[in-house]
C-alpha cells in the first residue's frame, strides 16, 4: 500500500509548499489550527484518515497499528487535530519512528497481535476490528486531481511579457544604464539574511521522511547520510554489490514522486527546503523561550553548545548553537522538529546519518536570534 505524502501547514505556507512540492493530485484536511495537505502522482490513498474516521476521530494523542502482510505494518499517529503522520515498514522501523509517540498516548489500538510489547503500557493497548478494505468504501479518502488555479491569468502575463519582448527588440539599442550601487543598514542586512535562511523544523520534518525513505529501500540500496546544501536536503545512494537491480528498479517504479527528486547523475536525491521569506518580521528574542529550549534538546539527549562566533549588541540577540546527536531513536527527529518551530531559530547547517539499528548521529547548527524587547 503506498501512501500519500503528508505536510501539515498554516493558511499562508500551503501556496509555498504547492510551489515547492507540485503535484497532479492531492487532498486538503482542513481543521481549527493547520491544513493537512496530502499529495502524490497518482489517487493515492490517505488511509490514515479513515482509520481516524473508523476510531471515531479520537481526542488524545492516540497510535494506531496494523499488520499488512507477513513482514509489513501500518502506523499512524492521531490527535485531535487529525493524522500527524503514518508510515509503513517492519514493526520494529515502526517501534523506532513511533517510539515518543507511544511513550506520550493515550492509547495504542491495534488490529493485529503485536510482535513485542517493549515501550508500551499494557494498559495503553486497545484492540479493535480491522477497518474495510473494499475500494467503495476507500474511495472518499483517495487524493483527486488538483487543478491549480490562475492558468488563465498566468498565460495573459507571459504574452504581454513576450509582446514586450519584441517591441524591446525592435527599439533602438539605448546606453547600458550605470549600476546603482544600494548600502543596505545593518539591520536590513539582518532582516534579509533572517528571510532568506531556511525553516528548521521544514527541513527536520523532511529529513526524517526521506531517511525513512532510505530505511525502506531494498537490501544492497544505502540512502542512509542526509546533509543540508544551501536550500535543500541532499541525500547520497550507493548500490552496493550485493543490491539486486531488478528489485531496485521496480522500486523506482513504484514511488515516481519521490524519484522526482533523485538524480543519476550525482548519485543523490536532492530536497528543496522553504525559507521564512518576506512575510516574516524579525522576531523578539525573549530569554526564558531560549532556556526552554535548551532544556528540552538536553532531555532528548542531545548535547548542546554555544558557539563563541556569536555576536550581539543592544538591539539584538544573536546566539548560535551546535546540536550533537548521539544515537538517538529516528522518532526523536519529530520532536526535536516540534521545538524548532520558533521563529527565533534558523538552520545553517544539519548533518545526519542513519545507522542499520535506526538510531541517528550527526549534527545540526542553530542561531537563535532576536529584537530586544
């Protein structure tokens, strides 16, 4: 069963994540606080919405699992917002993704015998029937064509843009014009490089979805190093000697979207990430967030440091951090995510690698910064 990709967004981030991520079909979930996109190449299903419906759209946090076939299961994560994420792969890649997750519910419903019952409360577990699975009753949550709008309007503009073109050709050539040099205030040059840096937990949230990716690849097929290059996320692939090439090129078959991403060439897949852009003000630095923070990057085990290339003055904050990451469970990536959501923090650099336990190692680079109040 492949799954639609899943993003969770604001109102003003779904024309930017559309850009980013085009594709002919998809799905909007709307709620109080967020729109879940889902999208893919093709009617894909968005099983985790029917399971939530099946369950009777549960209000705690909540993780449903399900057994597919012999070695393959089925995980989503819920809440009363609606689906935070689902994957699909081996029950222990699932233990390991879904590892806070379970710590942190309410409840853990199952269709199916769990293999191991290790980081779960035994009260925690609730079985229930296995939902249908007959097209009639998937139907209503399968993506549908997405027709993007403006078409009209967009081919207005690039006609005027090329009639304009030939009546420049047409004039008579004028004096190269003299470049104008604009000095730009120490405070523009910061609210310019604040707007141009990219959105840490975007990219954490994208990283953790394609070394999941390159956990389920077939055997011989390593994806398994991601590192952050300017605005994207590139991941390297080696087919080592014992891959079976038939299998790997199926697999290439069957998840066109993400092959989108991937070239030959340079042996990698490449993600573009979103940056904070010109709608976003510089934020106000506000101490007692930034010692929260800390203290919850340390309980996740993650060795935190202030980098002394840090600057500040009286108007603003400036404080960069590196994150060291030691064998962390790839679950840890979703929460590490949720606390970089502060508009205080931009990425600069991120460095992660996957080992075959499914345990993290690498590192991030942080600044936090902000307008003194």
């Amino acid at each position: 069963m492949e799954l639609a990709s899943l993003a969770t967004l604001s109102s003003h981030e779904l024309p930017l994540h559309r850009a980013q991520f085009p594709a002919p079909y998809e799905k909007l979930i709307t709620t109080s606080t967020h729109i879940h996109r889902y999208y893919g190449h093709s009617p894909l299903l968005c099983y985790g919405e029917y399971v939530r419906e099946c369950l009777n759209k549960p209000h705690h946090l909540s993780v449903y699992l399900e057994q597919r076939e012999s070695h393959s299961w089925y995980g989503c994560v819920m809440d009363a917002d609606g689906v935070l994420q689902e994957k699909g792969g081996s029950f222990s890649l699932l233990m390991d993704v879904f590892s806070y997750d379970i710590h942190q519910a309410k409840h853990v419903y199952t269709s199916s015998t769990l293999p191991s019952l290790e980081g779960m409360d035994e009260k925690q577990i609730e079985p229930v029937s296995q939902p249908l699975f007959d097209e009639g009753t998937l139907s209503p949550y399968r993506l549908t064509k997405f027709k993007a709008k403006g078409n009209r309007i967009n081919t207005i503009v690039f006609l005027m843009m090329v009639m304009g073109a030939g009546v420049f050709f047409l004039m008579p050539e004028d004096a190269p014009p003299k470049p104008v040099v604009i000095t730009l205030s120490p405070e523009a040059q910061w609210l310019s490089t604040y707007q141009d840096a990219v959105i840490p937990s975007t990219a954490l949230n994208n990283a953790e979805r394609a070394l999941v990716m390159g956990a389920l690849m077939p055997d011989g097929v390593e994806a398994n190093k991601i590192v952050l290059n300017d605005k994207r996320l590139d991941m390297s692939l080696t087919l080592l000697n014992t891959s079976n090439r038939k299998e790997w090129a199926q697999w290439q078959q069957r998840h066109p979207t993400q092959m989108s991403y991937y070239s030959k060439k340079e042996g990698g897949f490449h993600l573009p990430l979103a940056t904070y852009h010109a709608y976003r003000e510089l934020p106000i630095y506000n101490k007692e967030n930034e010692q929260q923070l800390i203290q919850q990057w340390q309980l996740l085990g993650i060795v935190v440091a202030l980098m002394p290339e840090a600057s500040s003055t009286t108007q603003r904050r400036l404080h960069d951090y590196q994150l060291t990451l030691t064998g962390l469970p790839l679950g840890a990536l979703s929460t590490l995510s949720e606390s970089l959501q502060s508009p205080m923090l931009t990425l600069n650099q991120l460095d992660l690698s996957l080992d075959k336990g499914a345990l993290l190692s690498g590192q991030l680079h942080l600044t936090l910064q902000g307008v003194t109040p």
